[in-house]
C-alpha cells in the first residue's frame, strides 16, 4: 500500500476537524447539512473533504471487515429468563435492530482514530533545492587591425585570436636584411609593449604571453619599428616606426 500523508487541516486557531469528520460519516443533524453546504461553496474545504477521503481509504485496508456475530437472540432468552416473561419474536427484522449499536461503536472507532491521525506529527516535505548553472563566459571576439606602411608597400592585415592567445600578420618586407622589424602593441597607458620581430617570408605567427595579452584590446594601437638585428635591446622602440593601426573587433 502506498504511504500517503494525511492531509494537512488549514487554520489559524487550530486545525479544522470538519472535514475529516464528513469524510468519516459522523456527523449528524444541522453539522452534516452546514458541512455539506461548505462542500459545495468552498472548493478549498471540498478538496480536503477528497483527501481525507483517500487518506482514510488506506486506512481502512489495514483492517478486513469482521462480520458481527449474532448474539441478539442469546441476549433476549437471558432477559427472558430473569423477568419469566415468554420470548415474543419481533416483527422488525433482527438485522435491522443491530445496526444502530454497530452505528455507535463505528462512531467511537472513528473518533479515536481520528485523535490518532490529528495528534501523529506530519513530517515537514522537503523542498527540491533549486540547481544553480555555472556561469559560460562568453567567446571573446577576434580583433584585426590594418597596419598601414609609411613605404610604398601593401597594407599589412594583423587577426589577434583572444582565445588562443595568438596574433598573425601577413607577408611584407619593411626591413633591410641588416635591421629587424619589430611589432608593438601600444595601449591606453601610451607606454609601447614589445610583441615580437616580424619574418620576412611567409608571414608571421606569435603566441603571446598572458602578462602580454591584456594589453590587446579593441582600440589599441599596434606599430611596427625597424630596429637592430634581432631587435630592441631597451624594451622600448628605437627605430623609426614604418607601420601603424588600431585593433577593432569582427
């Protein structure tokens, strides 16, 4: 049998025992006929009304029913024979004479068991705690930039990959064989940031450090100085710059 919970009786002073005495059929008279008339006008009262209902249903399943036995007859022949008055047969059946006693001792069990039901502590329901997503940070998005030559030469095309951490630039020669290009990242602070030496052929790829990273931001500047072979020795340029450009997210 499923474990069911017995309904829980709304009130402030009290819990509301009416329902419960309607599901169980002991009430009588002007309590039967007000309980009935809120069945009908209080949807909240008429829902506890089925569940006591239900619960009781159970309940009832735990005990088989048991037939009375007959023991009228042995009753009347006892009274019989102490007042000396002859057994009359009553013409009302003899089941009908037991009802009204099976009635009341109904009425007792349902009392007490209803004391049991209202007394047993109802165990609080566990509320399902709510799952809390970890926050997805959100792609970072490409910046390029145009690095334009003060020579006569193509504009350079520069994509910085924020993810990877990895900055590309496109084939151009801006320095003699006897000098080293050499690219900058300049941010807000105005103080130019080395980024590596470019290659002559086949275009450049430099991975970037982290301490180096955040500087690249949408609306910094990227240049490119000629310096000495293999590049400046001050951490800051010394050669004429020869190509410049903004980064600007795609």
């Amino acid at each position: 049998m499923t474990d069911s919970r017995h309904p829980e009786m709304p009130g402030d002073e009290g819990p509301d025992t009416t329902a419960a005495e309607l599901a169980l059929g002991v009430l009588e008279g002007e309590e039967r006929a007000s309980a009935t008339r809120r069945v009908l006008s209080e949807p909240g009262f008429a829902r506890a009304v089925d569940q006591w209902r239900d619960y009781l249903a159970q309940l009832f399943d735990l005990w088989p029913e048991i037939p009375a036995p007959d023991i009228l007859p042995r009753i009347e022949q006892s009274i019989d024979r102490v007042s000396g008055v002859p057994t009359v047969v009553s013409a009302q059946p003899r089941g009908s004479r037991i009802w009204p006693s099976l009635a009341a001792l109904s009425s007792v069990a349902a009392v007490g068991l209803l004391a049991i039901l209202l007394l047993r502590p109802v165990p609080l329901p566990t509320v399902p705690q709510p799952r809390v997503s970890a926050p997805v940070a959100a792609p970072q998005p490409t910046l390029v930039a145009s690095l334009e030559p003060d020579a006569k030469v193509g504009p350079m095309t520069v994509v910085y990959d924020q993810g990877s951490g990895t900055i590309r630039l496109t084939e151009s020669t801006l320095a003699r064989a006897d000098r080293s290009a050499e690219l900058w990242v300049i941010p807000a602070d105005g103080t130019p940031r080395p980024l590596g030496l470019l290659q002559d052929r086949g275009g450049t790829a430099l991975t970037l450090s982290p301490a180096v990273r955040r500087h690249l931001a949408a609306g910094a500047t990227l240049a490119v100085s000629i310096e000495p072979l293999g590049g400046s020795k001050t951490g800051l340029p010394t050669g004429p710059v020869v190509a410049k450009g903004a980064l600007a997210p795609v």
